[in-house]
C-alpha cells in the first residue's frame, strides 16, 4: 500500500492510498466509500481485490479522515467537492493504470456522486452496494422512525450551533463540514433525491453516463431499502443496468447490513462475486496479472 496526497479543486489535499497488484494490473478499481466512513474500513476489501491482480485506489473525501486538515467548522465543501475529489482520485489512477480498464466499487454514497463525474466517459463499469437514493420516504422502516426528526430538528440546530455536523458526539452518521449535510439533507428530502433537488444540470450529467452499473441491494439493509436502490439506479437513465438482491442465506451468514459487505469473512462469497461483476464489464479489456 502506497499513501499519496492528492491536490483536488480549490487547493484541497485528498489523502489516497493505492494498492499495487504482484504484477501488470488487469484492471484498475477506485473505491468510493459511503458518508462518514473513512478508507480504512476498505482496506482489508482493497488489499484482496490487489492481490486478485487490480490496481486499487482508495481516499478520504476532503475534511474526512486523513483528508481532514483544521477545524471542520472552517471548511467550505459540499457534496459536488466531494465529487471533484472523487474525480482528483480517478485522475491519478488513470495515470498509474497504464491504459487498463477502469471500474469503480461505490458503497452507498459512494455509487451516488459518480453521475457528477468529470471522468464518467473514463469508467468502464461500476460495482454499486448497499446504495439508495436516501430520499427519507425510501429509508428502511427503522431509519424512517427517525429520520425527519434527524432531518428537521437535529441536523439544523447542531449545524447552527457547532457550526459543522457534530457526527461522532450525536453518534450519528460522522462529523461532517456544515455544506455537506446541508446539500444532503436537500437531496434526501426530495423524492428523486439528487437528480430532483439539483434539477436539470444534474440530471444530465447523470443521463450522461455511459457504463454499465450492477447494483447489490442488501435484503437486510438496516438503512436503504429495494425501492431507493431502484430510484437510484434509475438516475443512470442511459447506463445498462441492473439490480441484484443478496441475502445473508445466499452466502451462510447471519448478517451482511448496509456495512458487512466488506468484512473479511466474506472473501470467497461476495468479495469473489465482486470480481467476477468487474470482470464482466468488458473482460476483453482486462490483461492477465
């Protein structure tokens, strides 16, 4: 594993890592990560997917993680930031790929942001999991107990008072720069999400994209449900796509969640379905390891 800052819009330093394949990389894969998670959760899955012969990039969106510098109260970025920084990242993979296929793994938030890509005509597929449109209407009915609560009250008054989201002291979702939550909970208070909230723009960015989208929906999911994967991926309205539900039966588990898909444990299960998903997008592309 190679650290790497990275210079995204506006001066903004992206903390990346790349995970070097033993040999020529078949393909290269950057890996999106979801709302207040940093990469390091990925960092069992990305090491796996490297040593099946990928060049892997992972990264913390900027005030995230080790992409996080100063006070969060004084940083300015939403979620268009976080796309730019998601596109810096695709950029210097490209660059060490050395003309292999490009797919990106988007898990939750991160199989949202990639219709507002720069590089989506670079993408050769994309692997979505445990991803929905967010709108609070689609949430799982545990989450939709709350959640216009946390959209109404909690989220305003915190953002007022502490001048960013307080995640951690709230135990809800991560801290987040104010832009961020603000711009998220715009989206996830509008049926067609971000593709509704934003308007034309970006809808047409996203009618724009181009590759091929296989979206996992959890039947366990504690926090997106069938619908909202659906409405999601209906945002890539040009993109060949589909939806795949997985149950915790089909790979003898008790649990999978909106987190579980990148635990260890499920190496040979849904870790290896992954890469036969990423070697189905153009496998005559791909370059023996």
């Amino acid at each position: 594993m190679q650290p790497c800052d990275l210079t995204s819009t506006g001066g903004a330093t992206i903390a990346s890592r790349f995970y070097e394949p033993p040999g020529r990389p078949r393909a290269a894969v950057v890996i999106g990560g979801a709302m207040g998670v940093k990469q390091d959760y990925y960092a069992a899955f990305a090491q796996w997917l490297a040593a099946q012969g990928y060049l892997v990039a992972s990264f913390d969106y900027r005030g995230m993680g080790d992409s996080r510098h100063g006070p969060l109260r004084e940083l300015r970025a939403d979620l268009f930031d976080w796309a730019a920084d998601f596109d810096t990242v695709i950029a210097a993979t490209l660059l060490r790929g050395g003309g292999a296929p490009l797919y990106l793994i988007g898990h939750s938030l991160g199989a949202q942001l990639p219709g507002l890509l720069t590089h989506r005509d670079r993408v050769a597929g994309m692997v979505s999991v445990a991803a929905g449109s967010g709108y609070w209407r689609d949430n799982a009915p545990q989450l939709k107990r709350m959640v216009l609560y946390f959209w109404h009250v909690l989220v305003p008054v915190a953002t007022k008072l502490f001048g960013y989201f307080p995640g951690r002291r709230l135990r809800k979702v991560g801290d987040l720069p104010v832009g961020v939550v603000l711009q998220w909970r715009k989206w996830c208070l509008n049926p067609r999400y971000h593709v509704g909230a934003e308007g034309t723009p970006v809808r047409e960015k996203f009618e724009g994209a181009r590759f091929p989208l296989v979206a996992l929906s959890i039947t366990d999911d504690e926090l997106m449900t069938e619908r909202g994967t659906h409405v999601l991926v209906d945002c890539y309205a040009n993109a060949p796509r589909r939806v795949e539900r997985i149950a915790p039966a089909d790979v003898h588990a008790r649990r999978i969640g909106h987190f579980g898909f990148f635990r260890e444990q499920f190496q040979t299960s849904l870790w290896q379905r992954t890469v036969l998903l990423l070697q189905g997008f153009q496998p005559s592309q791909e370059t023996a390891a």
